[in-house]
C-alpha cells in the first residue's frame, strides 16, 4: 500500500495556499480561490504518492489514517473557515461539509447520499446529473422563506463542489421596496394633498385674516407630522425585516425593559389620566433579545393601551412563566374592546379598525405589523385576545435567555 511523504505534503499544501492567495490577489471570486485550493491539495497528494511507483498504481492511496488524512483534514478545516455553506460531493455522496453547511442542512450531511443531505427537489435535479454544473436558486432550504443561490463546479479530482449563498437578504430587500411603494404610496397622499389643499388657498387669499393663516398652517403641520411619523415607521419596519433571519443571542432583561417602557410613557399615561402597573411574577426575566427592538416592541403595545383604553383606568404589564422555555409578557387595558372579526387582520400593514380615531390619537396603522416583525425575530409568538366593552390582551411569549447559547 503506498504510503504519503510528509515533507511532500505538506510541500504541496504550501503551493495551494500560495495558488490560492494568488488567485484572490488578482481578483479571483470565492469559488474560483476553493477550486484552486483543491486541485492543489489534490497535486499534493499525487505529488507525494508519486515516488511509490507500480504500487501507488496498482492501489489507491487510504486517506483514513497517517499523511493522507491530514491533508484530507487541512481541507476541512479550510471549508470551516469560509462562511457560504460549501460542500464536497464524489460519487453523489458529500465527501465533505463545512460548519456553515452543516448549520444549514445539519450535522448528519457528511458521507450521506447527495439527495438526502440537501432535501430540495431543484437541487436533487440538478446533483443527480454528475456532468452538471452552474447555479439554480433555491427557496424553502432552511425555512420557508429563506432563498439560496446553490453553485456547482467541477473539480480536477472529478469530485464536486457545492456553494450556497444566502440570497434571503436580497430578496427581502427587494420585497420591502415593492411593499413600501404598494403600502406608503395611499397613505401618503392624503396628507400630501390636504397640504397642497391648503397651500393653494392660501395662495389665492393673499388677505386671509390672521387666525384662519394659523389654523391653515397647523393643519398643515399635524399632516406633515403625520407623514414624517409614517416613513419613520416604515423605514423602522425595513429594518426589523432586513434582520429577521438574524437571531438575537443577547441577555436582556424584561423588567429592566418594562421600567424603561413605563417610564418613557409617563407623560402619555398622565395626560390619559392613566397609570401603567408592572407586574413581574415570572421566576427570572432574562431573554434572548434586541434590547432596542423589545423597547420598541413593547412601546407600541403600551402606547396603544394608553390610546384606546378607558381614561382613568391602567395598563397592566404581567410577565409571567409559559413554560421551561418561554416566558409571557402580557399588555393589558380596560378600553372598548376588539370585534372578534378585526383580529386576524390586526397585524397587516396600515390595517385600521377606526381609520378615523387612528389618525386622530397619532396612530399610523403601523404599530402592531412592527410589533409582529420583532416578534419573529425573537423566534417568539404573538397573541390578541380582545372582548368587547372589557377590553384587549396582548400576549407576547419570548424564548428564555440560556446560558451558552450560540
């Protein structure tokens, strides 16, 4: 059996990593860095077999132990610093997966049939051909929204190297583009031309006594306020969405955040003659989370108890056990209540049950689809109960911080 030289190895390896720092300095991409890579551990290994003459030929090198395997794992350990998941197909099996990859597809990919380590039938077409290559995109692998770019190339050794790319980003980019024309574009033109309305008459009654000028112009001003408010939300909105396949690995702790919350509201709950009451019966408080995003998640949610609860009477916070794993966060007021058939909708953009008092105390029709948003990319869950003439709860259930977590 024909045995690996170290030196010879370990020679071969230096000229890959040399071919591979050549190709990026002259502008190579990614793939074509790998490619390089590959063939010239490849080499290395044909280099360092080399001098076993007839034997070598007769049988194949065994990179399960001794010079062999270490080159086999310099690969690996090559894949596992690049970011893309990537993998080493031979003879439709993965010969090898780096971290990413197996982040994405999970840890039993390695030495699995090609079709069961990535589940998709577009991929399961195109790996199925040995003589395919180039790049298909790939939606619904790793979630149901998350969208991958998957790209073949052949390597000089016959094997195949597969590439990932995460494209979610993107396409959710994309996606709020089109949305925030669709959703911004009716909204504001209202205020836009109640602007213009008003302008146009100011301009042809250049002697329009003093305190219809003032009224014109506050008018002008609450509408321009309320556009100004609009684009903040959606561009807070784009935000959330843009991260949303980020997930939080920060402790935050919710009662800190409630104490924040009742304080950043105080003036609110004043002028409704209105008090906001935290109670914390939960055995610890502490979340995976975005502690600007929670503050802002759970301001929106108070501010609308505030808006449309009864004056006089409070809003209660409640954090409380779900379970082992989550904790609840309860908003809670005594208003008018909800008609059972607004609530599915509740959470869509701009979606108003009294477009008029909406406007009226300030609201967008933004507040609660953002507060969704963060919602999922907490990995948490969200719930509206609401009966009328007594009033509404909103549940929202976060994961518990878990020391360790990565």
């Amino acid at each position: 059996m024909g045995q690996y030289r170290p030196r010879r190895v370990l020679f071969g390896l230096a000229v890959a990593a040399a071919g591979v720092a050549a190709a990026v300095a002259a502008g190579a991409g990614l793939l074509s860095a790998v490619i390089v890579l590959f063939a010239g551990a490849g080499a290395a290994l044909l280099i360092a077999g080399a001098s076993n003459g007839a034997q070598a030929d007769e049988q194949p090198a065994v990179i399960g132990n001794g010079e062999g395997r270490a080159a086999f794992l310099a690969q690996a350990s090559v894949l596992d610093a690049i970011e893309d998941p990537l993998l080493v197909i031979r003879e439709r099996r993965v010969a090898l997966a780096n971290a990413a990859a197996k982040l994405v597809l999970g840890d039993h990919i390695e030495d699995a049939d090609i079709r069961l380590a990535i589940r998709h039938p577009a991929a399961a077409e195109k790996l199925a051909n040995v003589d395919g290559d180039g790049r298909i995109e790939l939606v619904g692998l790793g979630g149901d929204e998350r969208r991958w770019e998957m790209i073949v190339a052949h390597m000089p050794d016959e094997s195949r190297l597969v590439r990932l790319v995460d494209r979610s980003a993107l396409h959710a980019a994309e996606q709020m583009r089109t949305d925030f024309i669709a959703n911004a574009s009716p909204e504001l033109r209202t205020p836009l031309a109640t602007i213009l309305g008003f302008l146009e008459t100011l301009q042809d009654d250049e002697a329009a006594d003093p305190k219809t000028v003032r009224r014109f112009l506050r008018i002008m001003f609450d509408e321009a306020s309320r556009m100004r408010q609009i684009v903040d939300d959606l561009i807070s909105l784009s935000r959330i969405e843009a991260e949303r396949y980020t997930l939080p690995q920060t402790p935050v702790d919710l009662l800190g955040t409630m104490e924040e919350v009742r304080g950043t509201l105080q003036n609110v709950a004043r002028e409704r003659k209105s008090e906001i009451l935290v109670e914390n019966l939960a055995d610890g408080t502490a979340v995976a989370g975005d502690r600007a995003q929670l503050h802002q998640l759970f301001s929106n949610l108070v501010a609308n108890a505030l808006k449309y609860g009864r004056e006089e009477r409070p809003v209660r916070i409640r954090i409380e056990n779900a379970d082992a794993e989550m904790l609840r966060v309860s908003v809670i007021d005594e208003g008018e209540g909800i008609a059972p058939e607004h609530l599915p909708r509740l959470t869509e953009r701009f979606y108003r049950v009294d477009a008029g008092r909406s406007r009226s105390v300030g609201g967008t029709g933004l507040g609660l689809a953002i507060v969704k948003h963060i919602v999922g990319r907490h990995r948490g869950r969200l719930d509206i109960r609401s009966s009328v003439g007594v009033g509404t709860e909103v549940h929202v259930y976060l994961p518990r911080w878990q020391d360790g977590l990565s």
